[in-house]
C-alpha cells in the first residue's frame, strides 16, 4: 500500500507545483510588460493557488503588493514543494537509464 501512496502524494506534489508554474509564467508576462503592482485578477489567482498547495508552501509566501513581490514569493513556495518532490523521485531508476532515452 506505500507504493500507491508514495505516487498519490508525487502526483499531488506535481499538481501543486505545475500550478505554480502557471502562475510564475503569468506573474512574468506582467513582469516583462511593465507592470507594477498586482491587479486584483492577478490577487485572485494568487489566493486560489495558494488554497491548493501545502500549509507548509502557503506559509512561504509572502504578503506580496508588487509583481516583483509575488514572483520572488512564488519561488520560495516552489522551493517547498521540489524539496519534499526530490525526496519522492526514485533516483536509482533515473540514473540507471543512459542518456537521451526515458525511464
């Protein structure tokens, strides 16, 4: 049963964290687009991506006002979800398929 559990909570760490990445990617168009502080659109989004990840990754992000805020939050959250996600990655099958073909 701790295998199936094992990849539940993998494939739960992996949600989390390709939501993270949706909203790094829109946090940085508005970056490269000039804008400032975060539009209540951009908070919204915010605020629902943070209800879905971990107590543990929520605590890492900040009272963010600017873009600039959020993104550098965003990546101290990200931090929190790799650290318990690398725990999780079978490394041995990964180093023990050559380069340039897929586990």
């Amino acid at each position: 049963m701790a295998p199936v559990r094992e990849a539940c909570n993998e494939r739960e760490y992996r949600r989390m964290l390709a939501l993270t990445d949706q909203l790094l990617a829109h946090l940085e168009h508005l970056n490269l687009c000039g804008q400032r502080d975060l539009d209540t659109v951009t908070r919204r989004s915010i605020a629902a991506t943070m209800r879905e990840l971990t107590p543990q990754a929520q605590a890492r992000f900040p009272r963010a006002g600017t873009v600039q805020e959020a993104l550098d939050g965003l990546f101290e959250v990200q931090v929190e979800l790799l650290v318990p996600l690398q725990r999780m990655v079978h490394w041995d099958r990964v180093l023990s398929v050559p380069i340039g073909q897929s586990a």
